[in-house]
C-alpha cells in the first residue's frame, strides 16, 4: 500500500483552504521562540538516560549546566547579567546547548519568551523556588536565592516569607496574573474569580 497515494486520495480540501494555498499565503508563521527555563531544586536536575547506562548518564549530567545553574554561573562572570531575573535572561542572552552556558545575544531579543515550568504548590520547595527566581536578579546559587537581609534560610518558603511574599493575597494575585499573560482563555477565568 502506498502511503503518499492513500494520503492524497483521502484528504479533503475545503474552500477556505484551497483559496488560501492557491493565493500562495503561508500556512503556518513563527513569531517567537520559546526558552524552556529548568527550575529544579539543587542536585535534582532532570537526568534522562537508557536502561543499563544510568551512570555515564547521570556523569555527563554532572559535567553540564542546566539553563538555571547556567544562569547562576552567567551572574558570576558578568555583571551586567545581574540585572536580570531568570525569566528575563533569554531576553538578553542565548543559551549555547552544546556548551551548557549563557551567552551575550546579538539580536533578536524583542521576539523571545523565557517559560518556566508551572510547578504544583503540592511541590512546596520547588514552588517558592520559581517564585523567587521570578523576583529575584542576579543570584549566584541556591544559597544566595535562600539568603534575605545577610540571613541564609533553610527553606525556599522560609525565604519567601522573610521577603513577604507570602503575606495577605499576594501569592495569589501574582498567580492570577501570571495566569493571564500565558493565555486568553486564561484571564476568562481570572475575571470569574
């Protein structure tokens, strides 16, 4: 059985359609490039690997920075990274997958989003992580992110509470409007509560 001729014989092409292909119009547009930013708690990042080869995975895993601890070593070496959040990092800087690093962007940075991960407040230290990394520039490392006023908390929650973000509704409100820049539909329901 031919693939291709089955494909073709069974397809429908409606009016809307055929008009736009026979103008020629583009069927499908890329307006901006999406940055995936890894939020996860230190010595935890995502190792994917095949049975059997679990150690040499999780090695080259060691030997590589994430976009987050990338991030960290970004702040280190250049001052001028240290005005930016996590979130607003691609905006300035492209991350170079094969060397694991941040580096200066050229151009381009009108058209690119950094998405962190929506992480469930049932995953309490990974929550408040994103919460500060959406807050706070420049950190160095998961300590420096934990630590407010010259005090080094325990918890992300506990230093998201010394900086009172966790105080009244604000958690709240913060969420509801994250929730309306991802989506229209999303700000329907904001608007029902």
């Amino acid at each position: 059985m031919d693939e291709i001729t089955t494909y073709l014989d069974g397809r429908y092409v409606s009016a809307p359609e055929a008009i736009w292909r026979l103008s020629e119009f583009n069927m499908s547009y890329k307006s901006h490039t999406v940055i995936r930013l890894a939020v996860h708690l230190p010595h935890q990042k995502q190792v994917v690997f095949i049975g059997g080869q679990e150690t040499e995975a999780a090695e080259r895993a060691a030997a590589k920075y994430t976009t987050l601890t990338a991030w960290f070593q970004l702040n280190r070496d250049d001052s001028q990274a240290q005005i930016y959040t996590y979130s607003e990092i691609p905006n300035h800087y492209v991350y170079e997958k094969n060397t694991t690093k941040w580096k200066r962007r050229q151009r381009g940075s009108h058209q690119v989003i950094g998405r962190m991960p929506v992480v469930s407040v049932q995953d309490a230290e990974r929550f408040y992580l994103r919460m500060l990394l959406l807050r706070q520039p420049g950190a160095v490392g998961f300590v420096d992110i934990r630590t407010v006023d010259g005090i080094v908390c325990e918890t992300f929650q506990q230093a998201c509470k010394m900086r009172g973000l966790l105080e009244g509704d604000q958690l709240w409100n913060d969420t509801l409007r994250e929730l309306q820049k991802l989506s229209p539909q999303a700000s329907y329901v904001c608007c029902l509560l």
